[in-house]
C-alpha cells in the first residue's frame, strides 16, 4: 500500500498563473521527493493602476512517502 502525504504551497510570479505554479512545484521538490501531482486550490492576481502586476497561486502538492 501507497502513502500519499499532501502539502499546500503559495508561489508568485510577475508573468502568469502558469510560471506561478511552475514555481511551486520547483521550490517545494527541492525539499521533497516523490511529487505525483499538483493542484492550484486557487489563484489571484496584484493590481496597480489598473494593470495585473503579480500572480499568484495557492496550490496543494501531493507526494509518495517512502517506506
């Protein structure tokens, strides 16, 4: 039987939600091993005179504990 733990991660990018989620999954498999999949739980944008200048997400990382 597989374990499956799962952790919840914010990333910020000032291109977009999908550098933004890149950049979650590469800061959190520097310190965990195993990663099966991601989830963006949700996602929001900065706004500074009336222009989106940040993203970012918040997203669920699940991963195989070895035994």
């Amino acid at each position: 039987m597989k374990l499956v733990k799962v952790i919840e991660v914010i990333a910020a990018s000032d291109k977009g939600f999908t550098e933004a989620t890149q950049n979650a999954l590469v800061e959190a498999s520097k310190t965990v091993k195993n990663i099966k999949s991601i989830y963006v739980k949700e996602m929001n944008a900065n706004v500074e005179n009336n222009k989106i200048v940040s993203y970012a997400v918040n997203a669920k990382i699940s991963f195989e504990i070895e035994k």
